[in-house]
C-alpha cells in the first residue's frame, strides 16, 4: 500500500450513465448494479481521464492510501474483458440512455381503457448488448431473450409475453452471435434464471438468437426449462419445448 492519488466515485451523484467507462482506458470503472464503481485499485492510475466524461460530478481525485498501480495487471485485465464482455465494433459505447432503471409495470388509468393494455415492461436496459449480468432484475428470473423484430408482428406482446417476465433484446442478424453466446452464458451464471422463453422469427437468419441461448443454457445451466416459440411473419406461432441436455455443441452460431 502507498500514498497516492486515485479517482473517487461520489454514489449519491451517480446516475449510471457510463460515460466514464470507455473513457477508462485501463478498465478500472464499470457499472454494477447500476452504479459506476472502481473494480480494483490496481487498475486506476490516478490520472483522471475519466473525470471529464461524468456529467453528473460524480468522479474526484483524492490523495489516500491505496494498492499501487500495477501496468501488468491492467494488461491482463484489458485482454480478459476483451474477450469475455467487450462490446463488438458496430456497437455504440454506453450512453445516459442506457442507465439501468427497475420499475413496476403501470395500470391502466380508471376510466381510460386502452385496446392494448397497460406496459409490462419492468426494467431498462433491455439490449443483451447493454444489460449487465449482475443486473438484479435477472436474479431468479423467468427470462424472455427476444428477437427484436418480434414486438412487431405479436400485437398482444405485452400481455402474452413480457408480462412477468425480464426481457433481453437482440438481432441475430445484425449483431456479433459469439459475443451473444459468451455474454447470455455469464448472465445465466450469474442470475441463475427459473426459466427461459425465446422468441424468434420464422425467418432463416433469426434462429441465431435461439441457437446461442440454447448453446448457453446447456453449458451452464442445463436443467433448467427452456421453450422456443417462432414467430410467424403474418401471425402465428409455433411452441417448442427444448428437453433439458439437448446437445447444440455441433450447431453453428449462424
């Protein structure tokens, strides 16, 4: 331990915005349960690049007694979250719009009935690419992994599907399937989910989404229950039950 400078994260200012995590580059701060934190003192140089990004003012330098800054360990730290939880190329840094929030889903107001119903969405983020695997409304949750061109063509989604449910949102498509893959396996680790639903297209592309969940589920959490329901794209589904074991090991992330 020794005398130095290291950066200060005030909680109370905080609002999780995670602006000040690409601006870390040695990986230092990282947004956990919703809140930037300093995940190890090893990593912080003490020099405040981040301090700038914080529109809140939430981040200071303060002089105190701390591990000493260790490059070697930075280094092993960047390669390791590289390749566990780094956001493909395509994808956008962190934004103030992606802050995790846990609300209940609304009532219908007394007197003004709606068709559709009353949201039953329950928390945000809902981007796979955004959601962090400690994120507490995963914890022992019933889990929808969601295509996200399905909303679209289920007009009683809410009701059918989100209710009671945590949503994860991706496209198959257009997003990096390994990253999926290696990001849906340390959530489901990590939050030890009841059960999964996964919605997908009927289209070729879109069985992507199911094939990394299934993949994750049985590397981690194997005997836990598991339906695919597809989509139709003029209406219509089909359910699936996937029987816990399945071996998916020979099917590639398309």
């Amino acid at each position: 331990m020794t005398i130095r400078k290291i950066i200060k994260i005030d909680e109370e200012k905080c609002d999780g915005c995670g602006l000040c995590v690409p601006a870390c580059v040695e990986g230092a701060i990282q947004i956990i349960d919703g809140k930037a934190r300093l995940v190890s003192e090893t990593y912080c140089d003490g020099l405040g690049a981040c301090l700038g990004e914080c529109p809140q003012d939430a981040i200071t330098i303060e002089e105190r007694e701390a591990a000493a800054f260790d490059q070697a360990e930075v280094e092993r730290h960047q390669k390791q979250t590289k390749k566990k939880t780094s956001l493909p190329q395509a994808a956008a840094p962190a934004c103030p719009g992606s802050a995790m929030r846990r609300f209940a889903p609304t009532a219908a107001q007394s007197g003004t009935p709606t068709p559709a119903g009353p949201s039953q969405l329950s928390h945000w983020p809902v981007q796979l690419m955004l959601v962090s695997p400690a994120a507490p409304f995963l914890k022992n949750a019933d889990i929808l992994i969601c295509a996200d061109c399905v909303p679209f063509a289920v007009p009683d989604f809410h009701q059918r599907y989100l209710a009671g449910r945590a949503v994860l949102v991706g496209c198959p498509k257009l997003d990096d399937l390994q990253f999926y893959l290696e990001k849906l396996k340390d959530i489901f680790a990590e939050a030890a989910p009841r059960k999964l639903t996964v919605l997908m297209m009927e289209v070729p592309c879109c069985s992507g989404i199911a094939q990394a969940a299934i993949q994750a589920h049985n590397e981690v959490i194997p005997n836990t229950p598991v339906d695919v329901h597809t989509i139709g794209i003029q209406g219509g589904f089909k359910c699936e039950r996937v029987p816990a074991g399945t071996d998916t090991s020979s099917i590639p992330l398309t």
